[in-house]
C-alpha cells in the first residue's frame, strides 16, 4: 500500500545531498584507482571476467565482442562501448607500460587512429595480468555481490605486482582527477622490497630505487626536483620531451633530424602536423621538409621514425629548441597522484603508495596462508584416519558390510572405531579395488609432508619477518620474469630553452614605418620601390604622417617603451607585411598595449650584445640609462624598463644611445642644461635614476636630445603659439648634471613661451589647432644666440610636432636614431609632453 504521507524537503537539500551521491559513485565506483591494485571498477571487472572464463595468456584469443557482452551482463550494467575502449586502451602498449591484456587485429595506433569493433578483434590477457589475479580463488581478497545478486565479483584484485605505479592511471571524477605516470616494473618492486626490509627508509633512499617515470613511449625527463615532489606529496612537474639525432648520409645536400621517441600521450600525426606548419610557413629556418617514416620495423620495436631534412649547413640545436618550444616535441606532465585507500580519496606520496600496497599483500598472502592451512590441515586429518583404518582394514570392511546403506555405515565406523566424519567420507570414498592396494607408505610419506608444509605455513601466519621474506620472494620471482630495462632517461633540472628566433625565421629586408596616430607596417624593398620609394607614397590614413621610417631586418628586434615604466619586444618578422600603399596595423594588435598606456619610445635592435645604453628621461627631470643587453627577452608581454619615483610622474622620453657623448635636456619653460652621458652611472632595468636637471616650481621636461660632447649641429625649439628658435648646441654651457641650466628662449612678461619640442631635424610638421599640418623649414630661420627670442614659423596654436626620421639602421650613428614629438596643451592647460625616439599620440586622445 503506498503511503500518503508528505515530506516537506528544501530543494537545496534535496539537490545537495542527490549530487553527493552521484558525486560519490562517480569517485569511488569509476573515475579513480585503488591504491591496492591500481585499478578502476571496470578494469577490475574485465581482467575477472576474463579470467574466469579462462581466456588466458596460454589458451587461443577470444572474439572481444565476447568478452565484453559478458562483462556488460554479468558485472558492468553500462555501454559496451566504454567496456572496449577500456579493454582497448589495456591492450596499447603506448599506453601501458606492461600491458594487461593481448589484443589480436586492429587496436589502434600512436597515430590516434581507432580500433576495430569488437566484433574483428581478438583478445586474451597478457602473461603478467595472470599475476594480478594469481591465487584469487584461495580467498586472498573480499568478493561482493553484483548489481543484481546474481554473482560475486572481486572488491579487489591480488595484485602480485604494484599494478598502480607500474601502470599508472588518469581519471576524471567530480571535484578531483588523477594522472599517475608509468613506472619501471624492476624498479618499483625493489623499491617495494626496500620499504618492507627499512619500514623507516626516506624518500631519497627510496629515489635510488625507483629514480622517476618510465614511460612504454620512451623520451627524456627533466625535472628531478618536481619528480622528488611529486614522491613526496602526491603533485608534482616535469617535462618529456622526444628523443632525437642526427643523420648525415654520405653524398647528401641535406641532413636529418630523426625523432626516434616521442613523449607519453603525444599523437604522433598531431605533432608531425605542427612540424610540417611550422616548415610550409617558413617559420623554421633551414628546415625543408618533414615527414613520417615509421614502418613496420620501427612499429616492432615500438620506436618511431619522423625526419625533418635540414640544410647541411644550419645547426640543428637552435631548431630543436624551436621544436621543444612551440611543439608537442616537449610536453609538461603534471602529477597528480589521487587514489582510493581505506573507502575513501586521497593525494598520496610515493612512500604511501607502497605501504598502502604493502599491507595488501600482507593481507593477500596471510589469507591465501590461512585458506591452504586449513586445506593441509583437513587433508593431514584425512590421511591419519585412512592410515589408522588400514591397520584395522578388516574390521572396518566387515562393519560397513553389516550396514544398512552408507549414511548407516558412515555411522556405525564412527561409534565403533572413533573416526570422524571426514575420516568416515574419506575411507567410504575409497574404492573396492583399492583396498588391497593401499599404500601404507605412500600415506605416511604424504602425512610427514603435510606436517612439514603446516609447520611452514604457521610460521608464516606467527612471524611477519618470515610472511615479508615470502612477499620479497615472490615479486623477485616477477621480477626476474617479467621486468625489463629502462625505458625513458631521467635528466636533472628542467633544462631552459633559449630560443634564438632570429635564427627560426626567414631573415630579409625589409622596411618599418610607424605613423603618428600609431599604424605600423613591414613592408619588402620591392613594394616599396614600386610605388615610386619615397615617404610621401606611402599609404596613410587622412590627417596621419609617418613618424619613423628605418631599412632593418625581420631578424632585428622592436622594443616599445611606454610612459609608466615598462617595454614590449617582439620580432620585426612579427610586425604584419603589407604593402606599401596600405595604411598598416594599429599598435595595439601587435603588443599587448594597456588603456592607460602610451608608447614614448620606440627602437628597434638588431643584437642586444651591441655597446648601446637605454635612456630614460622623466617628466620630473630624472634621467636613468641601461645596458641594452637588459632589455633582451623572449617574453611578449610587458616587462619593467625603468621605475618612476611617484605616481604624478611619467616618462616622456625613451631611445637608445651610444655610451659617449653629452645630453641637452630642454624644459616647458625653456630652460635648457647641456651635460656629458658620462656623469650618469648605469644602473639596472628596475631603477629611476639621476637628477638630470633642477626645475622651477610648475617647470617640467619636455625633450632630451643625445649629442656629441662637440657637436656643430644647430638645434631648434618650437613653442606653442608657434615660435621657432635655433642655436648653435655648442653655444649651450656644458656643465654638470643636475643644475638648473640655462634660458634658451627669452621670456616675455606676458604670456610666457611654452616650449612644445625640441629637434635637430631641418624639417617638421606642426599640427595646429585647426587640425591642420604646416611644414615648417627651421633652416629659414635664423640662427641665434642662447637666450634669443626667435621668430614666429606657424600661425595659429601649435598642439603637436612631427618629423620624418629616415634611418637606415646601421648606417646611421645612434645619436641620430632620435626623433622627437611634444604633444603640447593650449596656453592656460596643462598637457603632459610626449618626447620619444619615434613617438605616435594616443588615437582615443586625438
């Protein structure tokens, strides 16, 4: 009858404690080993069945359809295409260090190609899986019923061998996972051995045993400190990463690199495919061509055979880093040794890995001692009751002759001899034609040997000493069988890769423009040339100039510095190639840019050992400069430059110069100092430097040029209502840093000058504040003295300064890479200047 009663339950209950369980299940009943025998539930279930239907190493394979229809009948109620793929992946030798089961046909591939169905496959288990369940039958582990009652199936199995280090394991259940990597067989069990002889043995001690992953794919593993780790807590990292040589065949205009191992788990077509891009999009220099050449040879030996064809010439080191880089060539592999022990999950360490497989065994082999124990024992009984009724053959003939039927018989000897009722089966079992041919003899000999065997066996069970020598004997007897070299090097520390890009790349010319709204482009010399090889056809967008134009290489790098301090680099190769007449790719698709940030500097290096330093100038007048060599990195995102003393502050100036020569350090209100590059020490990336010069209170810097110590050249300042001055740089004291230099301009009572820029260039362009660009020819105005008041060369109110720098990198000396730009406010604002090497305003500020 069913009950009407109604249960009030908050659905948050009610869902919590329904996720629980299947939580718990999917845990404990799928998705994660147990630390016993290294197995999952259908694992367990397929290796059983299997066994008990004696589809074994020594009988013919069996149609796998077979196997898993009774699998998926008797003990494992779900798909049986989850049943084969488990089976599957047992029988995949680059999969599992020692395979548990023989497959016959079609089971996949390295290639990640599927198997056949079950229907075309054959399979039986392996010589070895007959150790996980030897003695299963003598009572060594707890049987529990099935899903339906039916049958009893194994809760675990005897595992003779560590199967779990061995074998590993991966899974993924709710809230956890599991990635235990392959182990060396010999080993694990002399690491197992050590720890049952020294129950107090450390970790390294037992590291001299098992001395990392050894994986059925072979490579090279790197990482002994993450290994250590892992042993010691369960997590841990390391690399593996294929294992290769070179091939140089006589008479032959290339030579090979040959990859004859791959790492664990990699698919070998997926990482011949990364290879074969890398090569068509000529992202490797010096590599031809890639291809598979593993055959059946190789397939036996369990080896593979990729060659990439290499000039004769190229190192093929550099090329190789390349590969570990940015292929599955080199692999990071976490573990995570997540285990059922004692009903519930648990993270453990190499030691309680196989302490908790240690007390299997010793539970294993003190049941399977008890189970042949009583066995001996029954039959030792037996045999004193036939030798005594032998004595007394006669006696005991004529009285079962006298008897009614056998249970009369069985009986009657008992009451009148004292046999017991085993004895009476026994000697009511024994034939007719028997009886005169019982071998006393024989029966006393078989009564001195089950004594000796019980008396062994009872020491066993009273000495753990004596039941540890059994285990050691046993899993050296597998050892010896079974367990085989090395598979996989173990190396030291994760090894650095340092990749020389400019050496992967396909090195050419090429041409690097970057405009004053911050489009940049690389175009070849050829596009260039065709649309007439001037600046002035080169595509723009409306209202936009080109700021900086330099001849480099796609092998050079650039090096972007921005107003808070920090730098991006990246590869010219990785700037976009367009032609000429496009109008390029705004900046921040090609570095990581921030809102908040803009670049102030802007150079492009073609080796970092050369003898250059990267200076840095303040709003608030600091001036810092660094080695070059600092500043190399294979990072993309930003990197710290220089560091600001305050938040208020922000640099307006950043190139690269040579160690000699002076600077000239020019201010809003027109004070200019002139001191040697000499009188400022280098420091390092992470510094903010000197004081370059002592501003007025409301006075900040706008430009820095880098000079020669007796420069010629005549420099000009422009202001803000369009007043253009010019002096001789030699005309300038040269004096120590950090004064408070000289008035370069005259000051008016009122509306005092403000000073927008400052460049050695002949030429350059004004923005107005019309919107409008005005050439400006500085050398149509006169030269002055210091302190002069200068003419005026634009109508109107000057926002911002440009000029073309045309470098051809490495004809050109340093000090004349620098290019300025002053992005200036209206009189009565304060706008902060911009001053770089080639410098762009912010488009969102425009």
């Amino acid at each position: 009858m069913l009950s009407n009663q109604i249960i009030e339950q908050s659905f948050a209950e009610i869902m919590g404690k329904r996720f629980g369980d299947y939580a718990n299940l999917v845990i404990l009943s799928r998705a994660i080993p147990d630390a016993r025998d290294g197995l999952k539930p259908v694992q367990r279930r397929i290796l059983y069945a299997m066994y008990q239907e004696g589809n074994t190493h020594d009988k013919p394979y069996r149609k796998s359809a077979k196997t898993v229809g009774y699998v998926m009948g008797t003990y494992h109620p779900h798909g049986d295409a989850a049943i084969y793929e488990t089976m599957v992946r047992m029988a995949q030798w680059w999969k599992m260090r020692q395979v548990l089961i023989q497959g016959h046909g079609n089971f996949g591939s390295l290639d990640a190609d599927p198997p056949a169905a079950m229907r075309y496959t054959e399979s039986r288990l392996s010589a070895l899986a007959n150790e996980m369940l030897r003695d299963i039958e003598k009572d060594t582990v707890t049987f529990i019923p099935n899903y339906d009652n039916s049958a009893e199936q194994p809760a675990v199995l005897p595992s003779r061998f560590p199967n779990l280090l061995v074998n590993g394991a991966s899974g993924i259940a709710v809230g956890f996972a599991t990635d235990i990597p392959t182990h060396n067989l010999g080993e694990v069990i002399d690491a197992a051995i050590a720890q049952m002889k020294k129950p107090d043995i450390s970790l390294d001690e037992l590291m001299t045993y098992v001395k990392g992953p050894d994986f059925p794919t072979g490579g090279i593993v790197q990482g002994i400190s993450g290994i250590r780790k892992a042993f010691e807590t369960g997590r841990g990292q390391f690399i593996i990463r294929g294992r290769t040589h070179v091939e140089e065949p006589k008479g032959a205009k290339v030579k090979k690199i040959v990859i004859s191992e791959i790492p664990y788990d990699v698919v070998k077509s997926k990482l011949v495919a990364q290879i074969d891009e890398l090569v068509m999009e000529r992202k490797i220099e010096g590599a031809l061509a890639v291809r598979d050449e593993t055959g059946r040879k190789e397939a036996e030996q369990k080896k593979v055979r990729i060659v990439i064809d290499i000039k004769k010439d190229v190192d093929e080191t550099p090329i190789l880093n390349y590969l570990y880089k940015n292929t599955d060539l080199q692999i990071y592999y976490n573990y995570n040794m997540n285990v059922i022990h004692e009903g519930t999950i648990r993270q453990m360490g190499l030691k309680e890995l196989l302490v908790a497989y240690i007390d299997h065994q010793k539970e294993v082999v003190t049941r399977r001692t008890q189970y042949d124990l009583d066995r001996k024992s029954k039959r030792e009984h037996v045999v004193e009751g036939l030798i005594r009724a032998k004595s007394i053959l006669r006696q005991v003939v004529d009285t079962i002759m006298d008897s009614e039927d056998r249970a009369d018989a069985k009986k009657n000897i008992m009451e009148k001899y004292g046999f017991t009722d085993p004895q009476a089966d026994a000697i009511l079992s024994i034939q007719l034609a028997s009886l005169t041919r019982l071998d006393i003899v024989k029966l006393e000999k078989e009564l001195e040997t089950l004594a000796k065997e019980i008396a062994e066996l009872k020491s066993i069970l009273e000495s753990e000493k004596k039941l540890i020598q059994v285990i050691t004997s046993e899993l050296n007897e597998i050892k010896k069988k079974y367990a085989d070299p090395r598979l996989t090097e173990i190396q030291g520390e994760i090894e650095e890769i340092k990749v020389d890009i400019a050496m992967q790349i396909n090195a050419e010319d090429c041409i690097v423009t970057l405009t004053n709204e911050g489009y940049i482009k690389r175009t070849s010399p050829r596009s260039f040339k065709s649309m007439g090889g001037t600046i002035d056809t080169c595509g723009v967008k409306e209202g936009d100039r080109v700021r900086y134009f330099i001849e480099t290489n796609t092998s050079h790098t650039a090096l972007f510095f921005t107003q808070d301090g920090k730098y991006f680099a990246t590869l010219v190769h990785a700037i976009p190639d367009d032609k000429w007449k496009d109008i390029g790719t705004a900046l921040v698709n090609i570095i990581p840019l921030e809102k908040h940030q803009r670049v102030i500097g802007f150079a492009i290096v073609e080796n970092f050992k050369q003898p250059l330093q990267i200076v840095h100038m303040s709003r608030s007048g600091l001036v810092k400069k660094t080695a070059l060599s600092e500043y190399e990195t294979n990072r993309s995102g930003a990197l710290v430059a220089a560091k600001l003393k305050s938040e208020e502050d922000e640099y307006v100036a950043a190139f690269a110069a040579e160690e000699k020569g002076a600077f000239l350090v020019v201010t809003k209100d027109g004070m200019g100092i002139r001191f040697l590059k000499s009188d400022v020490s280098p420091t390092g990336r992470a510094s903010s430097g000197v004081k370059a010069i002592t501003l007025a209170a409301g006075d900040h810097v706008v430009g820095v040029l880098p000079i020669e110590e007796k420069d010629p050249r005549v420099f000009s300042i422009l202001t803000a209502e369009g007043t253009l001055k010019r002096t001789y740089l030699e005309s300038i004291p040269l004096q120590g840093r950090a004064g408070k230099g000289v008035q370069l301009i005259r000051k008016r009572k009122t509306h005092p000058h403000l000073v927008v820029a400052v460049t050695v260039e002949e030429t350059l362009y004004a923005l107005t504040d019309k919107q409008e660009w005005v050439q400006v020819q500085a050398e149509q105005v006169g030269i002055t003295e210091q302190g002069g008041i200068g003419r005026a060369a634009v109508e109107g109110e000057v926002r911002s300064v440009a000029y073309e720098a045309v470098l051809t990198g490495e004809e050109e000396d340093a000090s004349s890479k620098v290019s300025e730009e002053l992005q200036a406010a209206p009189r009565g604002e304060e706008k902060k200047p911009l001053i770089q090497q080639s410098l762009f305003d912010d488009p969102e500020k425009e």
